[in-house]
C-alpha cells in the first residue's frame, strides 16, 4: 500500500488559519477606525427611539372627481411624498395610508425636519398659462365708474423667464371700471389659439363690445365665461380665503383666475388662459443663487415634450401686447411670478420672486419629484417625544441580554470548552453589527428602530445556530473514532453546506419581507439581512480558523474533559485505523481484539 504523501492537506482541510483571522481583523480595525473617523459612533434612531413629527393627510376629492381618491393614486402620493423628504436629507421617514384617504407621514427629528413638514402635504400641481388681464388684487370697482387709467398692483421686479432676452415684467396700468369690462369682455371673447392657448394680440376695431351680461345676437361671453367674468371682477386677493379658492376645481384645459404676491402684502389677480405646459413636463428643478443678479432662482429643465410645448407658447406670447405677452408660473393655485416673453424659448426656464436660499430650494425640491395626483388637507401635527420609544428600547435590551445569557449557560453546560469559541464568535458578530450599522447612518440613511433592534436579537439564535451545527458535525466525528485534528477538518464541508443553506433561507425571507412591506418592518428585515450575512463572515473566517488552532492544543486536542470533546462521554468507536487494518489484511486468522 502506498503511503500518504507529506503534506497532503485533509479533506475540507484549511492549511493556514492565520491568514483568515488576520483578514477579519483588518477588517474589523478599518471599519471601526472608519466609525470613528467619520464622527458617527453610534447609529441613526428612528423616530420610535429619538422622537420626532407624526403628519396625518387626508385626501380631498375636487367637486365632480370623487372617484379620484383611489388605491392606485393613494400609493403614487404616498411614494412622492417619501422621495421628497428623503430629498431633503431626512432618512427613515415612513409614509404609508391609512384607510382610504389617510396617509400617516412620520418623520424622525433631525436637522431637516421643519422643511419636510412644509413639504409632505403641498400638492405641487404647477402650470404654464398665458395673462389674459391683470389688475390690482382688490375687488373691482362698480362698472359705473368712469375713473381710468388706475394703476395695477405693484408686479414682481424680478420675475423672469430664462435667458437674457426675456424682459422684467413691467408695471402698465390695467383699466378698471367700464374700461376693464371691456377690455375683459374682449379677453375672454377672443378665440383661444390652439394649441398655445394665448389671447389674441390683435384687439377689437372699434368701442362697439358690449359689456358682460349684456344680451346681444353677435358672439358674446357664455354663461360659463360670465360667470367667470364675474369671479375676477369680485376676486379680492386679500382675503386670504379667496385666494385659496380662487382655482380650486378649474381643469388646466379651462380658463381660470388667481392671485399672485408681488412684494409682501401686495397682490395682483389675474385672468389666465388654459394651461399649455404642465408640472409633469419639468424633467428637472433646483433652487440656485443667481450670482449676476444676487437673487435666488428655482431653474427648470424640461422634458423633449415639454420643450417643444415651450417653444410654441413662448412664440406666440412673444408677438403679443402687454399683458397678453407674459406667461403666468401658477403653483397649486398661485401666480408665483408672470414673466414678460420677448422672445422663443425652448429648453429651460427659471422662475424667480421673493425667494431666498430654502424657499429656492424647497420648490426646486418638489417640482423635482412632481405633484401629488390628489389635494391633501393636513387633520393632524403631533410631535413625538421618546420616552415611550426608550422605555420600549430598554425592555427589548433587557429581553435580548436575557436571551442570550441563556444561550451562555447553555453552550457552558451542553459544550463546555467549545462555549469559549461560540461566545468569542458572537462578540465579533455583535461589534461587527454595531460598527456597520453606525456607519450606514450617515451613508445610506439607515436609522435604527425598535422593529430592527428585535431582527438583531432574532440573529443571535441565527448565528448560535451555526456554531451548534459545526460543533455536532465534529462530535459526530470523534464518535466514529477519528482524532480531533481530522475530525475538525473533516466535519467543516458537511457543517459549512448546512450552515450556507440555513443562512440562504434566511436571507432570502428577509429580503422577501424587505421588498414586499412598508415602514417598521422593513427595518426589522434590513436587519435580519444584514446579521445573516455577517454570520455566514464570522464563521468562516472566525469560527472555523479559531476551532482549527485551538484543535491543536493540548487542551482540546486530547479531549480534556471539560473541553467538550471528550472521546469517552461522546461513547466513541474503537480507533478507524485498527478496523482498516483487520479489514486490509489479506490472510490468516483475524484478531478478536483487532476485529
């Protein structure tokens, strides 16, 4: 029989142990010097743990739309609004419905929090409609008045559209009295030109118009243009209930009026035609300092759509006569600025006003995400403290350091010596955890929440019972009579393939649970996640080297009896190579002793 070669490294053998305790020790330095480094020692707490704003929306069907409040728009609000906070920089902010119409927004106290509550409830529906009058934001005076050439309300100095060539929007009077009817009446009589939706820029030949109301056989304003002739005369912008209902149920393809701000406390109302370019056709927004003119704009990139819509309207508006030139910016209602066109623009556009830095970039914010496809009233603004979330925390902790204490005596009672590795594998997984979990804070906006502080308790039997599954794999092979050294090498492929699969179940329902839930509990599968692949790295490279060295000390080695590995309470067999050698020998009578 030939003999073994020198050498030969043993089935499942791992012939230098050293290398993989050296790479998860570096591995462990870097992450924690990272941890330190970065600043961030502890992990994010989510609003459970650290307090925070709890927001409840309610859905607000338009008149006649009631069938809008839907499951379908209901998801599509919930998923801009947790895109828009988490634009801002607030991490584990947890948007879900609740019921029908109710969406719960619960954002963790942080640096941000104050614009995120500003933000989650603003409906962002914003379009692009021609001026077709403008005056000051007061009601009207009555028809009969023959006063003339009133001024308009103060315009915003800086609204403008993007490029050099589109000019401030400049302060014309606006009739009022007999000459508005008219001018108005001629407005809102003048065919819109489709597809661009602008007032005509050719006026009527002669004084002969009638003024609205005025029962005539010649084309004159509908009862639906009537009464929206009489909603802009009455409109007093500075009622702050008018203003918000100014526009509220008006369709973008329908005429409308609204108010617009022009310097604090002065309003203009407006006359607008239908809306000829759309929030949804912004392809990109932020709010930037326009060093030139030192003011804060929100600029926006549009979409090929959008550009061409853009260039239509803009070529139109820029051959008209003021104000049937400017280009009213209306946000969820609002005239934020009505720019002046002079010429065609197609690509960008900018929008500017009263803003300064947050304001900017607040609506550079929401315009990116998009609007919400329903109007959401605010029904509730709590503020929540963390005395519950600690309370709860602490009894977690407590039940978790109970758990694994008598996972401790266990292994101490049940493995004795091999406890010591178990209990050394389990403090490296626990630092490792800590450490990565303090770092995908600031990283990726990880937050810890009570739902992820129990996936971390659950891991510890995880990861117990990987060590359980190696240590009977060895056991099982001193019993077949085979030393320790083989033994340990031997039983490592058949436990690592048990380990591997066990591990895989668990990894695969949580991110299973990850992708198909919400809230809380994606916290808890993130977690459990995260501590099963950090099991699958302890025991290879610190469960299995470490049991490999310690295989060869006199200690383990000989099967001391409080090593655990004990040959004779394990009942092992006779030695294998005394069984291999009775059944190798050829001929002659067998040995009783040997057989």
């Amino acid at each position: 029989m030939a003999a073994p070669k020198k050498g030969r490294r043993p089935a499942g053998g791992q012939s230098r142990p050293g290398r993989a305790l050296a790479l998860i020790l570096i591995a462990m330095v870097a992450l924690t010097g990272g941890m330190f480094w970065s600043g961030h020692t502890t992990p994010r707490l989510g609003i459970d743990l650290a307090g925070g704003t709890s927001i409840t929306l309610k859905a607000k069907a338009e008149p006649g739309q009631e069938s809008a409040v839907n499951e379908t728009n209901m998801n599509t609000a919930v998923g801009i609004i947790e895109r828009r906070v988490n634009g801002l920089g607030v991490s584990e902010a947890e948007v879900q419905t609740q019921g029908k119409e109710n969406i719960i927004v619960n954002i963790p106290r942080g640096t941000n929090e104050k614009q995120a509550r500003e933000q989650v409830g603003t409906t962002a529906q914003l379009y692009f409609r021609p001026v077709l009058a403008v005056t000051n934001g007061g009601p009207a005076p009555a028809p009969s008045a023959s006063s003339s050439g009133s001024p308009s309300g103060t315009p915003k100095p800086s609204a403008s559209t993007s490029g050099s060539s589109v000019g401030e929007r400049p302060a014309t009077p606006s009739a009022t009295g007999s000459a508005q009817g008219r001018a108005l009446t001629e407005a809102l009589k003048a065919p819109s030109p489709t597809p661009t939706g602008s007032a005509s820029g050719t006026p009527k030949a002669s004084g002969t118009p009638k003024a609205s109301g005025t029962p005539s056989a010649t084309p004159t304003p509908d009862a639906a243009t009537a009464a929206l002739q009489e909603k802009y005369t009455s409109l007093n912008c500075l009622d702050p209930k008018q203003r918000s209902a100014a526009g509220q149920g008006v369709k973008p393809t329908e005429p409308t009026v609204a108010c617009g701000e022009d310097a604090p406390g002065v309003w203009s109302k407006y006359l607008l035609g239908p809306a000829e370019v759309e929030g949804r056709d912004v392809d990109d927004a932020k709010g930037q300092l326009d060093q030139q003119r030192g003011m804060w704009i929100v600029t926006m990139d549009f979409t090929d759509a959008g550009s061409k819509k853009f260039q239509a309207i803009t070529g139109k508006l820029s051959s008209q006569a003021d104000p049937q030139n400017r280009f009213a910016i209306v946000l969820d209602g609002e005239v934020v600025s009505a720019p002046s066109v002079r010429q065609t623009l197609s690509a960008s556009a900018e929008i500017s006003g009263n803003f300064n830095q947050q304001s900017a970039q607040d609506l550079g914010n929401i315009l990116s995400y998009g609007a919400l496809p329903l109007t959401f009233e605010t029904q509730s603004v709590d503020t929540v403290t963390a005395a519950l979330g600690g309370d709860q925390l602490e009894a977690g902790l407590i039940a978790g350091a109970i758990g694994l204490g008598l996972v401790i005596i266990y292994l101490v009672a049940y493995y004795r010596g091999l406890s010591l590795i178990a209990i050394l594998s389990l403090g490296v997984s626990a630092l490792l955890t800590y450490v990565i979990m303090a770092l995908l804070g600031p990283a990726i906006g990880f937050a810890l929440n009570l739902p992820a502080v129990c996936g971390a308790i659950v891991a510890i039997g995880i990861t117990a019972d990987s060590f359980i599954v190696y240590f009977e794999r060895i056991r099982d092979e001193l019993r077949e009579g085979r030393t320790l050294r083989p033994a340990v090498e031997r039983a490592w492929p058949r436990a690592r393939r048990t380990i591997l699969v066990s591990d895989f179940v668990s990894f695969l329902a949580a991110a299973v649970l990850f992708i198909v839930t919400v809230g809380k509990v994606q916290g808890f599968a993130f977690t459990l996640g995260l501590t099963t692949l950090l099991d699958v790295v302890v025991v290879f490279l610190f469960t299995k080297p470490v049991m490999t060295l310690l295989a060869r000390t006199k200690f383990f080695g000989e099967g001391h009896a409080w090593s655990g590995l004990d040959p004779k309470r394990l009942g092992a067999k006779p030695p294998l190579r005394r069984t291999r050698r009775a059944n190798a020998s050829a001929a002659g009578p067998v040995d009783p002793k040997e057989a």
